[in-house]
C-alpha cells in the first residue's frame, strides 16, 4: 500500500472546523503560508509517504503554485494535485503537467476531482450538472492522455473540440491519474479512463461492494483499476488516548455549525458526500461506525468525514484490513497536519512496514 498525507492549502489547526460565525479558537489557527507548509512537506517526506494530496478549492492556495514551490524543500515525496476539469483546457492541463513533470524529477500525481458541490461549481462559472461533470472528464481525460503521446490529434466531443492539437514536449513519465467519486458516472468514468479510483473512507462491507462494482465497470472496458480511499487519523499510544482526543474534537463543534453542515450536504449533488452524511445522520451519539472508524469529522467538514481512531497498534490493524479488500492506496489527513504526520511516522509507520503492508 502507499500512502499519502494531506497539505493543509487552507489552513491547519486543532479543530476540526470554525464555529457558526465563521471565527476560532484565538491563536489555534496556523495560516498557509509557505513556511508553515514547507514543514509539512518535510515531515511528510521524511517518514517516507510517497505522494501529498494538494487540494484545490475556493479557500486553499493554489495547488500548482504551492507545490512547484515545496519540490525545493523535499527530495521524494509526490504532489498529488487536485485538478477541476472545465475550470483548465485539457491540453493546457498537460502542458503544465509535463513541466511539472521535469522541474520535480517525475514527481506529480494527478487528482482529477469533477466536484459535488454546485454553489462551489457556479461561484467557479460551472453550471453542468453533476452526471454531465463526469462526461466532461472522460473527455478531458482522453484529450490529456492522447496529448501525452506528443503527436498532433483532433478531437470532437460534447465538451471539447480541438484541431492540431500538440504537446510539443511530453515527458517520459505521465503522471498516475487518481479520480474520485462514489457515483455511477464516477466508477465508468474511472473504468475508462484512470488509473487509480479514489473513495471517501467507509466501513469495509460498503467499501468491499465498491470495489467489486468498480472492478466490474473496468472489465467491461478491457481494462483493470487500482484503488485508494481517503480517512482522517487520531492515532495514539492508548486507545484511551485516541478517543479522548476524538471527544474533544467533537466537544469542540458548535451546534449551529453542525446544523449549518448538515443543512449544505443535504444539498450535494455528491453521491460520497451523501454517504459520509448518511453514517451519523446528523446525530452526535454513536459515532464509531465500524471498529476504530469514527464518523465525526462529517458532522461538520465536508469531503471525507471518517478518521481511523485508536492505539497505533490498532490503526495498523485497521488500515492491513483495508489493505486487504484490494486498496492501493491511502491518503491521510490529521489536526495539526505538522504534529500528527510525527505521531503516525513515529508510531503506526513502523507497524506497517513491519507487516509488510507499506514498502521499507
């Protein structure tokens, strides 16, 4: 399995969210500038994660320009960055790839990430629908796939037309194309054209049925998927550890802003939004939906709204068992990014690769 730990682009701190009226805790609150980001980076580099989600949204820096400035300050590790098709010309998308490609020594990965949230999507100027998104990435991903062969090419499509196209300096490694999404649309669209399908964490059984149906979308285009998914993690010396700190965070979210939450992910055309939402229901009482996976981030944050919590024995334990049903892949994320990326390369690092789970 390879794993990849989160840069916080919009910010980092010891809570999950904001309150209701947008403020936090005085002082708990780490900006994103490059310096705080760089020591993110490092860390993650250091303790060997083989790539770095870098996300794309309104609120976050932007994903090309901050991780073309940390490929100085890392050695290995990979940018994996979100990228919105509709928002870029597909053969621009590749132009900037392949540069990418040769100022980082093959460093890139790419996060194809089509979007669920149409307040997001229309403040960007985007007004397609959400099964109409996933068409347009299936030809955003044919024409950067068939730029990548540095051969002129046309193409005609609903979404795209293109004439003479040409990516006049293609580099030898083409970056793995993670997708994500839950939906129908987004398993044929990844059966088709990506490499990697990316799912939002969910207890094993759902994650099982997934990846089997997933499995079978690729077969039926010739080809075969990887697979990763996504969780927070609270890891500790202590289960007892681990869960205190889950209830402290889950102390720590104003009422309101749930309500205010719940009230947005009802509104999501997002079919992995809608099953985040659907394991707490909106209540904060049973939280820990299978065991060591704990459904409180989705109370208030949108996108993955699970954290594997417990001992750092246990998280091994856990992320071998997911491991397991044929996932590739493992992105993750903690509060504060910098600290919590020490507490897993210190703890729950050496139990996997001990296991074999995770390359020396």
């Amino acid at each position: 399995m390879r794993l990849h730990w989160f840069l916080p682009a919009h910010g980092d701190g010891r809570e999950i969210a904001k309150s209701s009226d947008g403020t936090s805790v005085p002082g708990a609150r780490r900006e994103p500038d490059l310096d705080y980001l760089a020591q993110v980076a490092a860390a993650a580099d250091r303790f060997g994660f083989t790539g770095m989600l870098t996300p794309f949204g309104l609120f976050c820096e932007d994903p090309w320009v901050v991780a073309a400035a940390l490929t100085s300050v890392t050695r290995r590790i990979k940018f994996m960055i979100a990228l919105r098709p509709g928002l870029v010309s597909p053969l621009l998308a590749a132009q900037t790839a392949a540069t990418f490609q040769r100022i980082s020594s093959s460093r890139l990965l790419l996060n194809i990430v089509t979007g669920g949230d149409p307040d997001e999507q229309r403040r960007y100027g985007d007004w397609l629908d959400h099964d109409q998104r996933y068409e347009r990435t299936g030809e955003f991903l044919r024409v950067f796939h068939d730029a990548w062969a540095g051969e002129r090419f046309d193409f005609t499509g609903r979404h795209y037309q293109l004439t003479g196209g040409l990516l006049t300096r293609p580099h030898p490694v083409r970056p793995t194309v993670f997708l994500g999404g839950s939906s129908d649309a987004a398993r044929q669209t990844a059966a088709e054209h990506a490499d990697v399908l990316l799912m939002w964490g969910e207890p094993p059984a759902a994650m099982a049925t997934a990846l089997d149906r997933a499995r079978q979308a690729a077969a039926g285009h010739g080809r075969t998927l990887r697979f990763g998914t996504r969780f927070h993690v609270i890891s500790r010396d202590t289960a007892a550890e681990a869960w205190q700190v889950a209830r402290q965070l889950l102390d720590g979210m104003d009422p309101a802003r749930i309500r205010q939450a719940q009230q947005r992910f009802a509104a999501s055309e997002s079919e992995g939004q809608r099953r985040m939402a659907a394991l707490h229901g909106g209540r904060t009482g049973t939280l820990e939906v299978y065991p060591n996976v704990w459904a409180g981030y989705g109370l208030v944050r949108p996108g993955v709204g699970t954290a594997l919590v417990g001992s750092h024995a246990e998280v091994a334990e856990r992320i071998e068992e997911y491991h397991s049903l044929g996932l590739d892949h493992l992105i993750l994320s903690a509060q504060p990014h910098l600290e919590e990326a020490y507490t897993f390369g210190e703890g729950v690092l050496p139990l996997l690769r001990k296991r074999g789970v995770v390359p020396e």
